[in-house]
C-alpha cells in the first residue's frame, strides 16, 4: 500500500537527518507501524464521546494485533514493540495505553509461560484481551508492600485471592466491560501455610464483556483529564483459581506435591523477577512521549509558519514563526527532542543486549533505562507545553489534539514507576558509588564552547558537583536515618538530572560522531552544541566558581545559545521534515493544516453572500 507516508523527507538535508533518528532498521522496524497507523480506519471521527472513543479504543486495539504477524514474537522484541509505540501514541494516547498493558505487561510476562506449555492462543487472537493489575489503592512505587493475597490450599490444589482492606483494591487498571472479555494478571501476595512468600502474578479471567465475573467487583473511577480510558477499582472476593493460574519459574512455584520451591531467597527479588516487564514499559512509554514530541513540534512549525500577524509595518504581514520570542523556544525543544530520540534508542539498545547472567551489569542497565524514562518524559512535558503556548489557542481546543498529548505526558509520568521514585532510587544508587577523583581533569583554559568534548566535560563535573553537595549534606545531618536521608536527596535529585541530562547529550554527540563530514554533520553537531550548552548554563555558576568556566566564556555562553538558535530557525524545517510524521497523521488537525482558517469556515457566513450593491 503506497501512503503520504512512503513519500516523506523531501526537505533537501532532511533525510539524513532522519537516517540518524531511527538507525539503519527504519525500513524493518519502523516503516511498517508508520504504513499500518496511516490507514483511514486509525483516523478518530470528529466529535464522539468519552464512551464511543473507548469502544473505538478497543475496535482498534483489535484491527491492530489483526495486523501483527506475530504477536508472541513482538513482546519478545523490546526494540520493536518500543518501535510500534513511537507512531501508536501521537495516532491515540489511549489506544496507545491499552496497547502497552496488552502487549508488555500482559503478554509479554504470559511469553515465558508458553515454553512450559500454557496455551497462550485466547490472548494472542484477542479472545480474551489482556490487562495488569499491580498498583492498589495504598501501594503504587511500594508495589512490593501490596495486600492483596493468593491464598494456597493443598486440599483443593488452588489459591484463593481476596482484598483484605479498602487500601487494597485494584487501582487505575482498565477492567471494565467495555471492550469484551478480559483476563488479567493480578500481582498478589501468596501465602501458603501461613507463611508469607512474596509477591507473584496470578492469570485472572475478570469479565465477560456483559460485566465482571463472581467474586470480582469493578468499579469505573472518575473520568482522567485528556483521556477515555477506562480506569478502574477492582476487588476480589475469595476468587478461587487453580494451582496453573500463578506465573512460576525458577523465582517460586507449587510443585506437584503442594510444597513452595524457590531458587531465589529474597522475597523482594522474587518480587522484581515477577513484574521485569516494568523495565520494557519504561522504554515503550519513553518512546511514545519522543513520538508524539517529534509529531507536536511538527505541527507548531508549521502553524507558526502558516499564522500570519501585522508585521513591523501596519501594512506588512509577518509569518509568527519569523519572531525570535516564537521560535526560540520551539528551536531549543526541537535540540531537545534530537537528545531524547537518541537516549530512548540507547537505552532500548542497552536493554535488549544486558548480560542476565551478570547482576551488577544488569543494575546498570535498569539504572540507565529508568533515569532516561523519567528525564525524557519530564523534558516531553516541557516541550508539549511550548507546542501548546506556540500554537496559542488552538493548541486548547480538542481537535488539534494537543491537550491530549500533554495529558498524555503527564499520564506516563506517574505510570511504570513515578519519575520522582525512580529518580530518588537512582541518586541513592549514583552516592553509593560516587567518588570524587584526585585529580579534576576538566580545565577552562585552552577549550572552546564549542568543543563537544568539553561541554560534556563540563555536564559532568556539573554532576559531581551536587552529589559532592549532597554527600556533605547526609555527613551533616543528624545520625537519625531520615534526616541524613532528606538532607542528602534535594542536592542528590539536582545530580540525576544533570546526569540525565548528560547521558542523552552523550547519546546525541555518538550520532554526530557515526555521520561522515559535511553539511549534515554540522547541522547536527549545531543542535548537539545547543542542547549541551543549555545544560551547562544552568550550572554556570557553579562552574565558574570551580574554575571549570572562565569570565570570558560566562559571557561568550548567552552569545553563542543565541547564535545557535538564530541558525537552527534557518534549518527548523529540515529538522522536523527528518521526524517523518505521516501526513494522514494530520488529517482533520486544523493546525497543521496549510489553510488552518478553512476548517473554521461556515458556509452560511455573510461572506459567503453576494455583497449588497449600493
């Protein structure tokens, strides 16, 4: 099928630029999404409800694994599946989200099941669609604290799962009748004899698409901002299910003789082992924010381009893209979106290649994951919120779809892991092992601004420096266990940042240094230039007073942000051309739209009359 989508990249220079964003596999694994999400029957009808949204939700859902190959092999791709949700989060957040908790969460833990030979066929054909429920009522990031339980009975070779308390429920998963049958899994903590053996998943059958079975209690929470989802309290009572019905392994399971076996001794590992396709939703939603990014800046370039205002001259017209107060910002999040895009593959990468055999490496690679989960979906919410402001107030109104992205943003945020939590176990884990070398091989004297090399030089002394901070601050604080805590995380959270600032910087200058010399290069090293500098002048003063800056380069800093954005404004439109958002992507979005005054029309408007003659 030949789309829009096969015929992009027509901006001279755009298309090696888009080479970078998405590697060499473009044709493998992204062209594909790109063909599929472009069809008529992924565009939403204008002006429906909450309620027909969410059926249109799941009809879609549906047409999608229609269309996918192999939907076991997918969720065993975490590359790929992260690829899917670059396109699948600007077409509909919501779809989107289903579309996670279905593939990674549900499928994806059920993948090593079939290998002991659980027939997987009902979730892989969507018979039964498949959702997760972890997070309660009183237990989000402290999942491993959860009360729900899956009682063992020998007896009766089955587990008895109830809610013991309000703080208990379910909460936030979508298991609502809407969209047919459902099975979830159900994190729970199993006890058997009495003893406590941590928390596992157990495989749930819920609803039958009329209403929820016997023993479960669903209840629809209040409508979310920006989104039809439907979020829901779930509660079970005495549900009974067989001894199949836990998700076992080498981590814990029943054996024949109604005896628990475990190779693995801590309750919280077991726990960690249980829920591993956490780390996979990290990616998936980092690279559903870079998608719907690269799509929103996308449109404001173009209305900023297509919005015309007086001009220096009452009678001059002045496209409001041409003002440095408009595009600046845009600029600055376009290098931002660049840093991003290049984190979020490095960390797919790194994931998908980790050494399971070796723990230290493997709490490497998670670290890596979740710090560029949380700093890329904090700088997505910044940079909608410029698309947002940029496109005035049709980026308010529901069918430019804008409101929806940030709200989107803001949703996954909080989902896998709530950014400040991963943030706060990722500080703890950088002071554990930071140690200030002897000799401090960053100088000022003699290196440019404009040295790539120097700049992350410079972002990573700007790290060392709040985590020094914060390292003097726990020394200082009372002996008492939280204070020394509390005293050391504001310093400690500063540090992440930085660090997560300067792992996408790094990700960004490996891309500059793969491309051959030329035009292309530079064009990309300006936006390499921009992005890095900006997080150097954030800690300037720091820097200077280390002697890491001089006096001289303090002043030459604004200068040079200033002259680099002046130019990437001359290269906007190649920069965004490289994201390669398909143009049925923008079909009925009025501000993307070349003549976005056409879709506010009225046919019955006065001037639409013939004039009245005098």
């Amino acid at each position: 099928m030949n789309t829009k989508a096969d015929v992009m990249a027509v901006v001279p220079g755009a298309k090696a630029l888009r080479s970078v964003l998405f590697g060499p596999e473009e044709g493998e694994l992204h062209a594909p999404w790109r063909t599929l999400l472009s069809a008529p029957a992924f565009r939403r009808c204008p002006g429906m409800s909450d309620e027909e949204h969410l059926e249109w939700v799941y009809e879609r859902v549906r047409l999608l694994n229609a269309a996918i190959e192999d939907p076991l092999a997918l969720v065993k791709d975490p590359v790929r599946l992260a690829c899917l949700h670059e396109w699948l989060a600007f077409v509909d957040p919501t779809l989107s989200g289903v579309s996670t908790i279905h593939y990674n969460l549900f499928l994806g833990s059920l993948a090593a099941q079939a290998a002991r030979g659980r027939d997987l066929r009902p979730y892989i054909d969507m018979q039964q669609l498949g959702t997760f429920l972890l997070t309660e009522v009183a237990h989000g990031h402290d999942a491993a604290a959860l009360e729900t339980t899956a009682v063992y009975d020998r007896a009766t070779d089955s587990f008895t799962l109830n809610t013991p308390n309000a703080g208990a429920q379910k909460f936030l998963a979508n298991t609502s009748e809407v969209g047919g049958s459902k099975t979830g899994l159900v994190g729970a903590r199993l006890l058997v004899e009495g003893k406590d053996q941590g928390i596992f998943l157990f495989l749930v059958p819920l609803t039958d698409g009329t209403g929820a079975l016997p023993g479960i209690r669903v209840r629809r929470l209040p409508a979310r901002l920006g989104s039809a989802h439907d979020h829901c309290l779930t509660s079970f009572d005495r549900v009974r299910v067989p001894r199949e019905a836990m998700l076992d392994g080498v981590h814990g399971r029943i054996t024949g003789d109604g005896v628990f076996a475990s190779e693995v001794s801590e309750r919280r590992h077991r726990f960690m082992t249980s829920i591993d396709r956490i780390m996979t939703g990290r990616i998936c939603l980092s690279a559903g924010t870079v998608g719907a990014a690269r799509a929103g800046l996308t449109m404001a370039v173009r209305y900023g381009r297509n919005r015309h205002i007086t001009g220096l001259t009452e009678s001059s017209r002045l496209a409001v893209f041409d003002l440095r107060s408009h595009h600046g910002p845009l600029v600055e999040a376009i290098a931002t979106v660049y840093a991003m895009n290049m984190l979020y593959r490095q960390a797919a990468r790194r994931w998908n290649e980790r050494d399971r055999t070796d723990q230290a490496a493997l709490g490497q690679a998670a670290r890596f994951v979740s710090v560029a989960k949380a700093w890329i979906t904090w700088q997505s919410r910044s940079v909608a919120a410029q698309v947002r402001e940029r496109c005035g107030a049709q980026g308010l109104l529901v069918n430019n779809g804008i409101a929806q992205q940030l709200m989107m943003t803001e949703g996954v945020i909080t989902a896998e892991g709530d950014n400040q939590a991963i943030m706060v176990q990722a500080a703890t884990e950088l002071l554990l092992t930071h140690r200030r070398p002897a000799a401090v091989a960053v100088g000022a004297r003699g290196r440019g601004l404009t040295d790539a090399d120097f700049l992350g030089d410079l972002l990573a002394e700007a790290e060392r420096i709040w985590l020094d901070r914060a390292q003097a601050a726990r020394r200082a604080a009372p002996a008492e266990a939280l204070a020394r805590r509390n005293h050391a995380m504001g310093p400690a959270l500063r540090g992440v940042d930085v660090h997560g600032h300067r792992l996408a910087a790094g990700a960004l200058a490996d891309a500059v240094a793969a491309m051959p010399a030329g035009p292309d290069r530079e064009l990309l090293e300006d936006v390499l230039r921009l992005f890095a500098l900006r997080g150097v002048a954030a800690h300037s003063g720091d820097l200077l007073s280390r002697g890491f800056l001089t006096g001289e380069q303090m002043e030459e800093l604004p200068v040079l942000m200033e002259g680099l954005v002046a130019r990437l404004a001359g290269q906007a439109d190649v920069l965004v051309e490289a994201f390669a958002v398909p143009e049925e992507f923008f079909e009925g979005i009025p501000v993307a739209s070349p003549d976005y005054i056409a879709a506010y029309d009225d046919p019955e408007g006065p001037w639409q009359k013939e004039p009245v003659s005098r």
